[in-house]
C-alpha cells in the first residue's frame, strides 16, 4: 500500500466519522446549502463583533451552528454538490462578507466537504490548535468575525500547487459567480440609465 494510498484511507475514514457525527447535530433531511449572491457585498474594514442574539437574527440556525458553535455540515450533503457544480467565483463569508477562497484554489478532494489549496487572502483566515473530538487537528477561522470555517489538513499528497486541504463548511460560504464580460457591461449601462433618469 502506497502512502498516498494510505492517506487517503485515512482521510476517508475519518471523513465517514465526521458525517455521522455531523447527522447527529443536525436535524433530519438536509438543511444546509450554500448561499448564491449576485453582487459581491461590501468586506469589512475592521473585526466584526457582535452579540449572540445579533449572530441569531442574522443567520440561519444552521448557519449559526456551523459557523457561531463549531458545528460540521453533513458529508458529501447538498452543500457538497452545489459547490462541485459552480463555476468560476469568489467565496465568502456568509458572517462578514470577508473573501475567503476563490474558485482558482478550490479542488475536489473527494472527501465530502469543499476543499481548497490556498485561501484568496492569507491575512483573511486564520489557523489555531483544535483538540476536540480526541484529535488534533488544525481548526481554520474567519479573520474578521472568528467564525468556525473548518480544518487544515498537510502532508496528503494531493496533485496541487500546496500540500494543503483546506477542508470548509460550505454552509457559512456565500458563493459569487464570475460576471461575464457581457453581464458587466450590461450591469454598467443599467447603472448609467439609472443615473441619467435622476439626474432628469
């Protein structure tokens, strides 16, 4: 057995715990998806606090438990499909609005939840010791809000430019598609319109 072999056991295996232990948190049928947005909204230009009924109002009981309460979203769910149909955009975080990963850096690692190489702006996630669950584990973060994205994984011999899987929640991800050049154009002549008929 090749090492990459063995690896990718490994990783399956614990993939199947975690999807039963992420059934057991959730309620039946599957709930989570991945919010689609138009228009990339503002980021945020400072730490984003809030209190938890403000975190309750603003996201969907799944959403706060994954991202509030260090929830996992069920493997190889919804959310895990969606993500391996989208094409080319930007991921960002369903708290903040913060740019987390692009399409440029995601793969399909086959382990049930979206997986990335690189995040789009190292400055915007962070990494801390997680030793929850009897593992050790590298638990990855929000930069700006401190929500739970997922874990770090190194050393699994996948075919990218890194050797890392950034394994992600697609739950607490806002997904943007890439606007075409026709899309853009049309967006700045309704924009234009839209000025004129004001200024009138």
């Amino acid at each position: 057995m090749t090492t990459r072999t063995l690896i990718t056991s490994l990783a399956l295996g614990l993939t199947v715990a975690m999807g039963g232990l992420a059934l057991s948190q959730q309620a039946k049928g599957d709930k989570q998806v991945m919010e689609v947005v138009t228009e990339k909204p503002e980021e945020p230009t400072q730490k984003v606090v809030k209190s938890e009924e403000e975190w309750k109002k603003e996201l969907t009981p799944e959403q706060y438990r994954v991202l509030r309460e260090s929830g996992t979203d069920r493997a190889f769910g919804q959310v895990y499909k969606e993500f391996k149909e989208q094409g080319e955009g930007t991921y960002i975080c369903v708290g903040c609005n913060t740019e987390l990963f692009t399409s440029e850096g995601k793969f399909d690692a086959h382990c049930g939840w979206p997986s990335f190489y690189d995040p789009a702006k190292n400055e915007n996630v962070k990494t801390v010791p997680d030793v929850s669950g009897g593992m050790i584990r590298t638990e990855v973060r929000c930069a700006n809000c401190d929500g739970h994205l997922g874990h770090l994984f190194e050393g699994e011999g996948f075919d990218t430019p890194t050797d890392q899987r950034y394994c992600i929640n697609g739950s607490v991800l806002r997904f943007v598609p890439k606007k075409d050049k026709a899309d853009e154009k049309a967006a700045a002549a309704d924009e234009k319109a839209e000025t004129e008929k004001k200024e009138k």
